[in-house]
C-alpha cells in the first residue's frame, strides 16, 4: 500500500545531476519550479485545496549570497523541480510570497496536500536537513561542499566523499489470537496515546532479527513468525519506517521500564474502537502513520 510520505513522482535526475553546469543554470532558467523551506518548514499554497508553493527561480535571489545552494528534487515533464533552503532570511514575510502562500509544519501540510506530494515533502525537508546537519566531513573536520545537485557532499580537503542518509526502522504490531500488543513510551506517557513497537535497526542485522530483538527488549515477548507488511519514507529527520506483523509464541510480558511507561495486550475491538476514536482511555497514531494501518490491518481481519 502506498503511505503518506511516498509515491514521489519525480524522475530524480541521476543522468542530469552529473553535469554541475547544467545543475547550475538550469535552477535558475524561466519556468524552473522551486520549492522553499524555512526552518524545514515547507511552503504551501492554500489558494483553493492545498499544495505545494511552488515557485520561479526568483526566490533564489532573496537570499543572502552565501545561503546554501538549491537541491535538485528531480524531473517531472522535463522540468526541473528544485528545494531551497530560505531559513538565513529572518522575517519569511519579506520573501514577497504570493497571497495565501504559507510555511508550514511537515506533518500539518502532508494532512491536505495530495498524495504525490507527501512524498515530495519527505524527500525535500530529508534532504535539506541532512545538508544542514552535515556540513562539515566526519573524515577530517573540514567544511564540505555540496555536488549532484545536493545528493553528495564533498570534501575539497581529505576527498572523502558523503552521502545522505536514511535510518532504518522496523515498526512492528505483534499479536496472539485476538489480541495485539501495543507500547506507550515516555513521552506519550501523559496522553493515554499507544503504538505498535519499533526500533532502530542495528548494523549486521536482517529484519526480522531487527524485529525479534526489539520486541525482545521492549516487551520480553518471543516471536513465533514475522511478516513483512509495507514500508513508509519518515522525514523526521530521515527514516525508513520498516512495518511487519508478528505473531507472538506465547502472551508472557516483561517490558523494558526504562524505555516504556506500558507494554499492554489490547484486544481486537478495543484497537477496533481506538482507530475509531472512540475508546475512552486508549488512544493510536493517526492515518498519517504506518503504525495506524499495521493496527487496521490485524484488527480488520486481513492478518491471518
């Protein structure tokens, strides 16, 4: 199934990104399509149904000299699609934007917009947020410079070259019979809210030793199978949200204390009610995530 934050429609331009002069000049020809961001937060335009702020190369002019350079998202018609970072202009008000044209939080525009261009926000807040973050080269400490259209950085010093990177996740509904397994962290503790289990992936692990292991440390509870659901690009800052069913080899409980408030067994109309809204204490994630339709998907019936 296709989640929020995917289906990106663009051609990424992997012939196109290796000529820096077309990079170049081709961000700042007429009817080229920019994407700003201030402080990560995303331009829409909130004209009639919502969209992206798309706007001409003349927002490149708007900065100061020194702001990092535009990042190519890719092609779409033969156009070039480009995101800019515009945080180094303090008041965005004075950017000149269109009329109704607003910066606003990923996850508030990812709510209206179409689903195509979810996944264009994830690809540019990721992007761009990996460039601020890593500016300078893990190799030797020396600034780096960006190349390919922002999909390398450089270092002119030691030539170690760096590459943006996504953090892979597995996120993970266990379940035995007609119950599922859900976990309140501590910083959800005060708002009742429960989700599925999840974790980084560790170096020298498949998946399934990823899920086994997290829902070992998180809840003591053993698998018998794990089944591969779907997967959802997470720009927060950049992750692969992993999702997988698992079905548990007995119901036993001995949680993490540390890392959880609550690991809890909630039965199938309980998690029924809460995708709902309708449960009285016991909250889930929305549509917006992988977690909710891991949840819809057992508590439906369409895991056997």
């Amino acid at each position: 199934m296709q989640h929020v934050f995917s289906g990106n429609p663009f051609d990424r331009g992997e012939v196109e990104r290796r000529d820096p002069k077309w990079i170049e000049s081709t961000a700042r020809q007429p009817g080229t399509r920019v994407l700003p961001l201030w402080k990560l937060n995303v331009l829409i335009n909130r004209n009639s149904s919502a969209s992206l702020g798309w706007l001409g190369p003349e927002i490149l002019e708007a900065r100061s000299p020194h702001a990092p350079a535009p990042i190519l998202l890719g092609l779409m018609n033969g156009v070039a699609h480009y995101a800019v970072d515009v945080s180094d202009v303090e008041d965005p008000g004075k950017l000149g934007l269109p009329e109704r044209h607003r910066f606003e939080e990923a996850r508030a525009a990812a709510a209206d917009v179409s689903a195509s261009e979810t996944g264009i926000i994830a690809q540019a807040k990721a992007q761009l947020d990996w460039h601020i973050r890593h500016r300078y080269c893990s190799v030797c400490g020396h600034e780096s410079v960006p190349e390919r259209g922002g999909l390398q950085r450089h270092c002119l010093n030691c030539n170690a070259l760096h590459f943006p990177r996504t953090d892979p996740v597995v996120i993970m509904l266990v379940y035995i019979g007609d119950r599922c397994l859900l976990g309140q962290t501590r910083a959800r503790a005060s708002a009742g809210f429960y989700s599925c289990l999840a974790g980084f992936m560790d170096q020298g692990e498949s998946i399934e030793e990823a899920v086994r292991r997290e829902v070992r440390e998180e809840g003591g509870v053993e698998l018998k199978s794990v089944r591969y659901h779907s997967s959802q690009p997470w720009p927060f800052p950049s992750s692969l949200m992993i999702g997988c069913h698992a079905e548990a080899a007995s119901d036993h409980l001995r949680f993490d204390a540390e890392e959880m408030t609550d690991v809890k067994w909630v039965s199938r109309s309980e998690a029924l009610s809460a995708l709902e809204g309708k449960h009285q204490t016991l909250k889930v994630p929305g549509p917006i995530a992988i977690a909710h339709h891991l949840i819809k998907a057992w508590a439906t019936g369409q895991v056997a």
